[in-house]
C-alpha cells in the first residue's frame, strides 16, 4: 500500500490514514468469485477529502468488477445478444448474473463513450450511395430508428440509429432525420415502409428526395389481405362429408351370439361376416395388381397391420386330439394274431425315467380305456405318445 497517492480533485499528495476492506463479484469458469481487496484511504488536506487507492480492477463505488462489466458490454454489442439474455448467458458461463437494469445501465454508459470521428463520418457521407431506407425496430417500451444504405458494395451500411424511450412521433423522426442531414446525408431516394410518420417530415427535411414504399412491407400487406380472404372462403365453404370407412368395430367372434336367425346380434354378425370376406377379396385384388401395403391401405382406409394380416397366407391345418376322438370304438376286424389292434406307447417325456414320466405313467394307468375302444389297457400299454411313429402293434 503506498504511502502517499494524488487526490482526484486538487492533484495533491494525499497521505495514508487507515485500511479498509472492500467486497467485490468477479467472474469465474469454476465456481462463484467473491473477493475481499484491503485497500488504503488517505487524506487531503487541502480538499478535506478521503481518497482511496483502488485496484485497477475494481471500479469505484461499485460491487461488480470491470471484467463483470466488460463481458456484459461485449455480450450487447460483440455477441448481438438481447439484454435479458445477457444475465442468463453470465451466469452459465462465468458464475454471476447481474440484473437487467444493470446490464441496461453499463451498455448506455459504453454507448456514451464511443465517440464516431470526423475521419468515420466523412467517410460514410463520401461514400453514400444516394438511397437511404429509414425504419424503426420496437421491443417492449423501447424503439431503435435505423438509416442503412441498401446500395453499399458490403451490403446494409449503416448511416445513423437512435434509441429512443418515450415512443416515436413525427417530433422524434423530424430530430433523427435532421441530425443525419447536418451530418451531410443528402439523399435521393428515401424508402420506409407506409407510416404516416415519414410523408410531412421528409418534405420538410428533403425535399428533393423522392420517398418510395418498400417492396417488402407492402407485399407483406397484400399477402397478409390474401391470406385473410383465403380463410373466409374456407370457412364459407361446407364442410366435405366423411370418408368411407370399413368400420369393423373391433374382435370379431368365431361363432354368432346366438342360434336365432332373426335376432339382431346375429344379423349384425353375418352383416360383418360378409364385409370382412368382401374387404379381404378386394385386398387381396389390389395386392395382385401389385399395389404395397401403403397403396392398399391408403386405398381402403384399412389400417397396414389389417392389411398384412389379411393378405398373410393361412397356417396349415394340424391333427387335434380330443378324449373323445380318442374313445371312439372302433371294429375288431383288423387283427393280428387273433387278437385286437391296439397302440403300446412310451412317455411323452424324453426320459423315461424321469420323475415326472413315471407320475404320469401311474396317474394315466388309472381307470384308462383302450385308444381304440377294445377294453382296459395296461399300465404300461395307458401311456399316450403323439408321436406316430413310436405306434407299434403287439
């Protein structure tokens, strides 16, 4: 801490007198920055006025630091982003979010500081093109009145903007428009968009230049018409009436509700039972003419998973055993050996000696019959093999 620094007001040296402590927000990329600076205070004599000997990083009377205020200034005018934005892009990235009106406060003072010189501004009225498109841009209570040169070899140049607070009236644009012709914007051609603000200010300000509508705003004007009239032409129009549908109304049952032809449950059955066969022999026709199953589905309003199916070719039939079939008697004429025919089964069951295998054999010996109707069986004759090929005759 030096002993001895110049006063801001009279240039004197001041003399150290005390230390204070001083708490400031400064950015970080890992976690929040909250320093504690000790700086030194001393005394003027000749003003009898307290000065402090600050860092060079420290702003006075302030919380945040400069590099606080420098990356929100460089996030407005460097990056374009919207002031509400700023906070939260501060705040993901360095680990501090000052307010909105804060942000508001630094970007004026920088705005405040930037100076154009002579050499800028000569060179923007030496190198204007003759156009000039006027325009203003709102964004809540806040209103940026533009002038560009849309016929500068880069593009868009811009000739001179303003911010305006209280709103924008003929007052405000008489102001901006006469600030760039002292500057020396004579133009020849001025084109804004169809507000009344512009026809009396630039006959007052230029009036030699022509004032052209922009293509844009009035072809947006027109478009906007026409789409308007498009609607209510749609709405006058009645509405088409529904599509066509199959209407299958879910799971259809194997057998009809009842025996009763003349019940209704049972005419609505056959009703579906004939739209079902109709809809699968015109699926099936399409899907011989060589149409996809999105053409065929598209075509009959059916859904692409009816489709399919109905197209799937049919399982073949399998030989279903039932106690009954197996019961049926049968005659006694085929033989062998003079005694009757009858089928010697092993288990069902890969092992034979397995547990389960000799369970079913002693549940199966049980009362059982023959397959073929011809009296008792075995123990070791009961056990019912499916597989064909392990029948043998005794």
């Amino acid at each position: 801490m030096p002993p001895l620094i110049p006063c801001d007001r009279c240039g004197q040296d001041a003399s150290r007198v005390d230390v204070a402590t001083r708490t400031a927000i400064d950015i970080d990329l890992e976690h929040p920055a909250l320093l504690s600076v000790r700086v030194s205070v001393h005394y003027c004599p000749a003003r009898h006025h307290d000065v402090r000997a600050q860092p060079p990083f420290l702003r006075p009377d302030a919380i945040y630091t400069r590099r606080v205020v420098r990356k929100a200034v460089e996030s407005v005018y460097v990056d374009g982003l919207a002031f509400r934005t700023v906070g939260q892009r501060l705040a993901r990235d360095f680990w501090v979010q000052p307010s909105e009106a804060i942000i508001r406060r630094w970007c004026r003072a920088y705005h405040t500081g930037i100076a154009l010189d002579d050499a800028y501004q000569a060179w923007i009225v030496a190198a204007f093109s003759g156009i000039l498109c006027v325009d203003e841009l709102y964004q809540h209570d806040l209103a940026l009145l533009l002038a560009v040169d849309p016929a500068a070899p880069e593009g868009d140049r811009v000739v001179g903007y303003q911010l305006v607070r209280e709103g924008v009236d003929s007052a405000v644009m008489k102001q901006f428009l006469t600030r760039l012709a002292a500057a020396g914007i004579q133009p020849d051609e001025v084109i804004t968009d169809g507000s009344t603000l512009y026809p009396g200010v630039l006959a007052d300000v230029w009036p030699q230049a022509a004032h052209h509508l922009c293509l844009f705003h009035e072809t947006r004007r027109l478009t906007t018409a026409a789409q308007e009239v498009i609607r209510q032409v749609r709405r006058a129009l009645p509405l088409p009436p529904p599509a066509a549908t199959y209407g299958w109304g879910g799971p259809m049952r194997a057998q009809p509700p009842s025996d009763n032809p003349a019940d209704p449950a049972v005419q609505r059955w056959q009703a579906r039972q004939e739209a079902r066969r109709a809809g699968i022999a015109q699926v099936q026709a399409l899907a011989g003419q060589g149409l996809s199953l999105r053409a065929i589905a598209r075509h009959t309003g059916l859904h692409r998973r009816t489709v399919r199916s109905w197209l799937r070719p049919a399982p073949p039939l399998r030989a279903a055993f039932t106690s009954s079939s197996l019961r049926r008697p049968c005659p006694r004429a085929r033989t062998t050996g003079g005694r009757p025919l009858s089928l010697h089964t092993s288990s069902i069951s890969p092992r034979r000696d397995s547990p389960t295998s000799r369970s079913r054999g002693r549940r199966a010996s049980t009362g059982s019959t023959c397959l073929l109707g011809c009296g008792s069986l075995t123990s070791r004759e009961s056990t019912l093999s499916l597989n064909p090929s392990s029948w043998r005759t005794r």
